[in-house]
C-alpha cells in the first residue's frame, strides 16, 4: 500500500469475491473491480460533492462524490476510503456509516460500496489539487435538479451515489 508504483487492484466474480489481481491501467471492460465512495453531510442536511481535476485521465472536471476510489490490494472498501478521504479532502478520524452496495456496469464494470460520514459545514478541507478541483456543499434537492438539467457536469454514476443520506 504507499509504493509509487501502480497498485494491484482485486478482481473480483459476480459475488464480489475475489479472483486476482491487476494493475488499474490492465483493467479491461469484462473485469469486475471494486471501488469505494464517500458522502459526506453537514448539519443542514447538504452533501458534499467534489468536482474531479481537470488533469484526471477519467471523467476529467465532473461532479462526484466527495471521495472515491479504487479499493487495492491489501486495503478493504473501509480503510480504501478512510486513505482517499484523507488524501483528497484532508479529512480523518470520521464516524462511518455502511451505505449501500451496488452494481455497476457499462463502460466501468464494478462493485461500488458507499459510506456516510456526517461533518460539521465549518469542518477545515485541504483539497488534493492532483485530485480535486474543488468542493461545494448543496442541498439534496438542488443537486438533483442540477443533475437532472445538466447530467454531463456529473458521472454517469450521479443520481445513484447521492442516495441514502436521508435520515
């Protein structure tokens, strides 16, 4: 887990149970990899969302979750998020709470497992510029509209990661 080189990520069958290992770039549509994404709300019931960097070889400038990645070997979806939630937003030490898991297939071809984690809106980010272009709280309804008139400021995974936060 912390070489420079490309990590190993698992490989995985239909029942996300592992059966090898590849570095990200050999990744091909028919393999199945796990990745890991993060909600992150404040006190006003506003999500999070990160806009990806400009210099990202995938879905360069689009909307997101406020932290995702891809799980690697050695890591479990918890502690893969715990690494990107750091990394990207500067964020440690949160509360997590299990979201859902899912399916994902089209062009990325993976298992998408979700955490919650609650911040207060005054909560200091130190954004990771190689990952993140910037950050903006919004409310529930107001991102979905957004996503809704303009689906390609987001991925194509949008409407699906904002769900669950309504407690």
């Amino acid at each position: 887990m912390g070489s420079q080189k490309e990590g190993q990520c698992y490989i995985v069958d239909e029942n996300d149970q592992v059966i090898g290992y590849k570095p990200r770039s050999e990744i091909q549509s028919a393999d199945i990899y796990r990745v890991s994404g993060l909600l992150v709300v404040n006190e006003y019931n506003e999500m999070l969302i990160a806009q990806r960097s400009f210099s990202k070889e995938y879905d360069p400038g689009k909307w997101g979750p406020a932290a995702a990645g891809t799980v690697e070997k050695g890591e479990t979806y918890e502690t893969n998020i715990r690494k990107e939630a750091k990394e990207e937003l500067g964020l440690e030490n949160l509360d997590l709470k299990l979201g859902p898991k899912e399916r994902k297939f089209g062009g990325h071809n993976y298992f998408a497992q979700r955490f919650i984690a609650r911040i207060s809106k005054d909560t200091p980010l130190v954004l990771q510029k190689e990952e993140v272009a910037a950050v903006r709280w919004v409310s529930r309804a107001d991102l979905e509209r957004d996503v809704r008139e303009h689906p390609d400021h987001y991925f194509k995974s949008a409407p699906s990661y904002f769900e669950g936060i309504d407690e």
